[in-house]
C-alpha cells in the first residue's frame, strides 16, 4: 500500500478517534504515524491503542509508526478564594508561596523552585498569553509583578515564563511512569514537551537506551538559544508553534520554522511541522484558505512531516481533516515549482563515504530517471541519508529490523518494506526490484538504483551502489 506523497502525515488520537474503525479510516485516509498524547492518555488506553494500531498494521501488510507525546512540567497558578478574579492593567499583583486562596492582589504559584528562580524584569504569562505581568521585584519566597495586560484569571491556569530558565528537568515523575509505559507498549518515537537544554533530550535517551527515537518538541525560547545543541543530541525535531507562539511574539514564528526546518535537514533528522494547522476543521468540513497555504507552506519547506492535534483526536471531522491534508500534500506536491524549491534547499554532502554515497544514487536516479531508490538499512541510517537529499524518486527503504521499519514512518519519501537481509549482492539486487514491483513503484524491466552496506547487517557502513533492472517474481 503506496502513499502518491512524499511528506508523512501525524494524526493525533483522542475522543474523536476511540473507535478502531475510525483509526484504520484515518490510516487509510493518510495518517503515517498516530500520536498518543500522554496529557490525556492513562496507560491502560495508551496500550489499548498501540494495540489498535498493529492490528490495523497486520491487516494492511504497512509499517505504521506510533509517537507517545510526554506531558512535559505544567506550570499552573493555585486557587481563588471567591472564584475568577480579573487582573487590570498598571495594577501589582503577587505570586508566592502561601498555600491560602486568592484574590485580586495575590495568588500562590505552587513551584518554589520556580519563584526562586525569577529576577526584575521577567515576563509571566497566564492562560496562553492572555494576561501578560513582569517581576518587579523577587524574592525567594514571593515575586510581585505589574500587569501589563489585564483579563480575567481563574484557578489552575497555565502559567509560561519566557524569560525565565527553569531549574528543573523537563521529566516529571509523570512523564517518567509514562516514558516506562510507553516504551513497554512498543511505541515507535518518544516526544519530549518543554525542552530547554540538551540535557533534557540525554536524560529520555539515556532511559529509552534505543527502544524508541526521541523527538525534541521546540516550543520555548531556551530551546531557541541553545537550537544547535538540542538539534545535535535529538533523534527527531517537532516545531511545536502553540506554545512557541504563547512565549514568544508570533511573528517571529514562522521564521523559525523555517530555520528549524532547514536545520533539520541539513543534519538529516526527520522534522514535524505542527499545531493548529487545520484548526477550523475542528468545527467544520472544510479548512480556510490560510490554513490551507500554511499545510502547502511546510510542504515546500521539505518538512518530513505535518500534524494534526485536535482536528483528529477531538474534532468533529477527523478523517475529513486527514484526507484534507493528504490532498493539500499531494497536489503541492505536483505543482511544477515544487521541485525547485526543493532543490534549492539541498545542503552539500557531509564529507563521508556514505553521504556520497547517498547524494550520488540520488544524482543518478534523477539523471536517468530511475523509478526508485532501494536502501537497504540495519538501522535506518542509509535510508536518513537518501531522504536527507530530497530525490525525486520515491526511497524504499528495505529493513530485517521491524523497529527501523516503524520509525522510517516519519522519514520525508520514505517506504520502509520489512523483509530478510540479502544474502549477496545479487540477492540484493534482485529482491530490490521484486520489491519495488510488487509496491507498485516501478515495472518489469524498469531500472532502479540499488544502495546498501556491505558487509551486510552493518549499521552506518553505507559503501555500495548499484543500477539494477526490476524483474517479476517467476
């Protein structure tokens, strides 16, 4: 089962999408990895979904891969003695650490690591933004600050400090009992909410020992002052433009994106392009034309892949807004500037073997217009590389490894096939164009271009490449 597309489309499961029979119809509709968000999942639904999604994936003979998004710290005000209070501009107004209700004048932040942690002069969001204060004055146990832009404040709201470096870890014991169940579940990529510092991806790393890739979600602007670091340890990278737009002035969103995206694909990992893409189509059949040029816009950028939040895990039109966005995808896709824009993008070759290796089957695939290229790959990494330079042909990417498989789901134009190692080149060869047939790719008698390692089953040794002539299964 193809995909006409080369981006990955990441639908989000929620209320919307309970149903097993509605999950295989936004897999059929285009969904290529599905996430769980753990915010909202308890791990008895998180394995009960993982269970629904390999059962789909066993009956349609397709890799389908599986994200546990982590809830990350939620920072939140405590409660109001005489319910919502509202907050008018020029007025001071406190944070401390007493736990008694609120009022107009003050209300207890329950996180003195956080109080501790903030200096004159920082901006506090409250719900999404909607209330702006900044610190005039600090002290462990309390901080004042005057309110810049008033509104109405209730219990238990968001709380989101730009400014202000959190001393503490991007894991909370919740997302720890989580990263264990997920892992245990067989998910495919770990997403880590409100990263700040390098140190928050090796802390997931370090647990997940290789069970699962883990994707840096880039959603503050401590993640922004240290990107290359954070981009360097990840496996993946979402930008996650909600909360980056809460935090920071949303204008300076969409370069970011695209920064983030060029980024990624220079270093070769998978990038998402996310949050409120299709956000009409929560409420309605059909997107607004804005929304609409925003999905085509990622797609032009070479993002790996676009999301859906609550479009799919809580909208009233989920496999509408999935089949939406495959065709948003599919038609930017074939228009004729797309491929330039493409190219245009494409970094230099990293001086190794195996990136030459990668550019060159590209070169000769679009300069002989060959119908595909067939990695084959232990790990993934051949495969990375290839879709790292965009080609104009489709990438199978042909693997022993079931887990590689799931987690090529995300790749930018990549068809992830499990089956045996070759056992010789011939071998090689010949089930590569079996393959590529059999996947409706290319016809008997038509060329592919053929790259692997040898020895085989060796990851990271990407050494070979090879025209082949496809042949039928006789």
């Amino acid at each position: 089962m193809r995909r006409h597309r080369r981006v990955k489309i990441l639908a989000t499961l929620g209320p919307a999408s309970q149903d097993p029979a509605v999950v295989e119809k936004l897999f059929l509709a285009g969904a290529d990895v599905f996430r769980i968000n753990m915010s909202h999942s308890s791990h008895d639904l998180l394995r009960e979904r993982v269970e629904t999604i390999r059962a789909i994936e066993k009956k349609h003979h397709r890799s389908i891969g599986i994200l546990a998004d982590l809830q990350g710290p939620k920072l939140r005000v405590g409660e109001f003695r005489d319910g919502p209070v509202t907050l008018e501009k020029g007025a001071s107004f406190t944070l401390d650490s007493d736990p008694a209700p609120g009022d107009a004048t003050r209300v207890r932040l329950p996180h003195p690591e956080i109080l501790r942690a903030l200096e004159p002069g920082h901006v506090v969001l409250i719900d999404d933004g909607k209330v702006r204060l900044h610190i005039v004055d600090a002290r462990p146990d309390r901080a004042v600050a005057r309110v810049d832009v008033g509104g109405r404040v209730s219990n238990r709201k968001g709380v989101s400090l730009p400014d202000t470096v959190l001393p503490m870890s991007a894991m909370t014991e919740k997302d720890r009992a989580d990263l264990d169940a997920a892992l245990a579940a067989g998910v495919d990529w770990i997403a880590v909410s409100f990263v700040q510092r390098p140190e928050d991806i090796a802390e997931v790393k370090k647990i997940a020992r290789g069970r699962a890739g883990v994707l840096a979600k880039i959603e503050k602007p401590q993640a922004i002052a240290r990107l290359d670091e954070i981009m360097e340890i990840s496996d993946a990278l979402m930008v996650a433009r909600g909360d980056l737009g809460v935090e920071m002035p949303v204008e300076k969103v969409p370069g970011l994106q695209k920064r983030i995206t060029r980024m990624a694909r220079r270093l070769g990992k998978p990038v998402v392009v996310a949050t409120q893409m299709l956000e009409s189509m929560i409420s309605s059949p059909v997107p607004t034309r804005a929304e609409v040029s925003d999905v085509a816009t990622a797609v032009y950028e070479g993002a790996d892949a676009v999301m859906l939040s609550a479009e799919s895990a809580a909208g009233q039109y989920p496999v509408e807004a999935v089949t939406t966005m495959n065709d948003i995808a599919t038609e930017t896709e074939s228009d004729p500037n797309y491929r330039a824009i493409i190219d245009s993008q494409r970094s230099a070759p990293e001086a190794t073997g195996a990136d030459a290796i990668a550019d060159a089957a590209r070169s000769v695939a679009e300069t002989l217009d060959l119908k595909a290229i067939c990695a084959w790959t232990s790990s993934g990494s051949t495969a990375y590389r290839i879709a790292r330079e965009r080609p104009k042909p489709p990438v199978l990417a042909l693997t022993p490894n079931r887990d590689t498989a799931r987690r090529l789901t995300l790749v930018w134009g990549v068809h992830p096939i499990v089956t045996k190692d070759a056992s010789d080149v011939e071998d090689m060869a010949k089930r590569a164009g079996k393959f590529a047939n059999r996947e409706a790719f290319s016809r008997e008698g038509d060329r592919i271009v053929v790259v692997a390692g040898l020895p085989f089953g060796t990851p990271g040794a990407t050494n070979m490449l090879r025209i082949a002539f496809t042949a039928s299964e006789k």
